[in-house]
C-alpha cells in the first residue's frame, strides 16, 4: 500500500492507491454514485459464484441503493478497485456498529480477476481505513461456501467468532483488533 493512501481523508471518487510497484495495478479508490451500476453486478456475480441467493437467509441488497447514505455519510466507508479497460473489479465497504467497531462487508473481487492479490489489497485498505476512522475492532461475516474468504481472512489475522446455520448456508461470524500488538518472540 502507498503511503498516499492514507493521507487525509478522501472526497468521493479521489484515488485511494495505485498500482505502481505493488500486488498488481489496481486502482483502489472512493465509491461515487456512478459506481452503482458497477457494484451491484460485481455483487450479484460473487454471490452467484457460490450459491448464494435471494430467499436463502443469508442475501441482502437493500443497502446498495443508499451507499452513500449508509456506508460514506454513517462513519464508514465504501472502496472499489478497478483496472484500465475493466472498470470496477472488485469492491468492499465498511459499516459503523458503534464508537469502537465497524462491520467489513461486500468485499468481493469479480471471478475473472480473482487469485492475482486484489481481496488482499481490498482488505489491507479497508482496515486501514478503518484505523484511521478511529475504530478498534472489525466484524464481518462468511459462509462456508465462500472458502476463498474464509482463507483471505484466516491470513490477514482474523479470528472466528462463531458460527450460525441459515437455510443450506451456515455462516462464519469473524473479528480482527485492529490495534493488538504481537510480541515479536510470535511474528513469523
């Protein structure tokens, strides 16, 4: 991650990072409301890509209409990441719960352009992110069928907090302290 990218606070649509000399050249920055389009498909494609859909327990979408209102004006946040001649590839917000916590959530990355780094960036931006918005815990949740989140969280330090069966899903409860120091007698 560049260090520009965490430098002051962003204006809807500023650029968040680039991708010179990083993972890949993706391009994380502000939702705007142009996005919209863009990120309920990239939604719909990453739900249908592991059996989730309407009617099951676990599907929701009535927050995408009210991006603005819900994640960017409440708190939060909402990031996409896009490629030149692709546009918007992958996608992740964060949702106030209170003072100290912040839900993770529609973090997906389009099945075209999964296993080349991009969730990871997503993720490191967002909890970056959410640092900076002055939280100490992220909550989010997961299905077993979404076993390339569940590996992209287990990696980026993430802990399971408990586990619930809704309709054919069972759905993985997760957290991360943002702030916990790690002795340096336990880093790798």
């Amino acid at each position: 991650m560049s260090g520009d990218a965490l430098a002051g606070d962003p204006e809807p649509g500023d650029p968040v990072s680039g991708g010179q000399g990083e993972i890949a050249p993706l391009r994380i920055r502000r939702y705007r409301w142009s996005d919209l389009d863009a990120v309920w498909s990239l939604h719909q494609i990453g739900l249908a890509q592991v059996g989730v859909v309407p009617g099951d327990g676990v599907y929701y979408d009535d927050d995408f209409p009210r991006i603005t209102e819900i994640y960017l004006a409440a708190g939060g946040e909402f990031l996409v990441g896009e490629l030149p001649g692709a546009g918007v590839v992958a996608m992740g917000g964060l949702r106030r719960v209170d003072d100290d916590t912040a839900e993770m959530c529609r973090l997906r990355v389009h099945p075209d352009y999964q296993r080349r780094g991009y969730g990871t960036r997503m993720t490191r931006e967002l909890e970056a992110r959410a640092r900076r918005l002055g939280y100490t815990t992220l909550c989010g949740d997961t299905t077993l069928r979404q076993v390339a989140a569940l590996e992209l969280y287990r990696k980026s330090g993430w802990r399971e907090v408990r586990r619930e069966v809704r309709g054919d899903n069972v759905v993985v409860y997760i957290e991360k302290q943002l702030n916990a120091v790690v002795s340096p007698l336990f880093s790798r």
